[in-house]
C-alpha cells in the first residue's frame, strides 16, 4: 500500500494520535531529566527516559531550544489543565490547592533551569512568561477563590501573590541539596488555613 492509496486515509488518524502520544511522552520524560540533571542534560540520557532512539527527539525537536520551550509549554499546560481536576476531586479545597501547588513546585524546579537557558532570547523569554502567567493565575484564583468560599483560607491573598511566594521559595532548590523548597512551600500553604 503506498501514500497515494485511498484506503490508506483511516490509518493517518491513528498514526497521528500516536505521534501526539509519543510527542508528549518525550515531554515528560524530557522534564523529569531536566529536573534531575538540567536543561543541558545530553539528549541520549531524555531518549533513555522515554523509550526512544535519539533520532526521534531531534525529529520532533531540532534543536535544544525548541526542546526546551516545547517542555516549558507543555508543563504550563499540565498544570493549569490539572487545577480544575483536582477542585473537582479533591476532599476540600484546601487539599486541593495544595496538591496544586505541589504541581506548580515541580513545575518552577525544572522552570528556573529552562529559563536560564532561554534568557539569550529575550522577546522569546518575555513572551512564555505572559503565557506562564495568562494560564496559571486564572487556576490559582479559582483554588483560592473555592478555599476562601470553603471558609479554609483567609480571602486577602491573590494568586500572583502566592505564586510569586512559592517562586521565591522554589529558587535555589535545584542547586543545594541542604534546602529543602517543598517544605517551605507546604508551611507556606499550611499557613494560609484559618485559625479554627
């Protein structure tokens, strides 16, 4: 059977689905061994992590820095898209936007190393930080938002307020293995319940 055949069109979808799938498992593997090794960890080492040859990465990704913005806007997606999820799920709240800011803890570790390596790009690095913040602070202020309605928070707090908090806890963490960000995050979110 060859391209041109036209029962070779049903197939394409499938093919396609699986390209999308294959495409996002090196994401995530891409980002757990960015979290581990950082953003100039060899390509070999993110093929292993997915299953793949390296040929696939670079088919998909050609360069370093297309890899890099393609995993920054695929873990800015997972995490906004999660928010909702885990509101729905949650037992409360609370618990919810606490698993969300685990997320979001996750997401600045590996987040601080892709930005260093697109600060060479400036209008590039601009331009993902409005996205970062067009996805991400709209699913903070819905956690909030339903925690303070729930009566688990205090109402005085923004999402960007929060976020930035949690930023500036999270700097460092990638860099000494003394500091231990997460927990300062989960004090930090502890801390916002309501004396009862």
């Amino acid at each position: 059977m060859n391209d041109s055949d036209p029962s070779a069109g049903p197939a394409a979808p499938p093919k396609r689905a699986d390209a999308r799938r294959n495409k996002e498992t090196l994401l995530e593997a891409a980002a757990a061994v960015f979290v581990t090794s950082g953003v100039e960890a060899p390509v070999r080492d993110i093929a292993a992590e997915a299953g793949v040859g390296v040929g696939t990465i670079y088919r998909h990704f050609p360069t370093r820095a297309d890899l890099i913005v393609a995993v920054y806007r695929h873990q800015v997606e997972a995490c906004a898209e999660a928010g909702p999820v885990l509101l729905a799920e949650g037992p409360t709240p609370h618990a919810a936007l606490g698993r969300w800011i685990n997320l979001f803890v996750d997401f600045l570790v590996t987040k601080h190393g892709l930005a260093g390596a697109l600060r060479s790009d400036q209008a590039g690095f601009d331009t993902l930080h409005t996205y970062f913040l067009d996805r991400l602070v709209p699913v903070c202020t819905e956690l909030l938002d339903a925690a303070a309605a729930a009566d688990e928070i205090r109402s005085d707090l923004t999402a960007f307020e929060l976020m930035r908090g949690v930023g500036n806890l999270c700097i460092g963490a990638d860099s000494d293995p003394r500091y231990d960000a997460r927990r300062l995050v989960e004090l930090l979110v502890a801390g916002l319940r309501r004396p009862r």
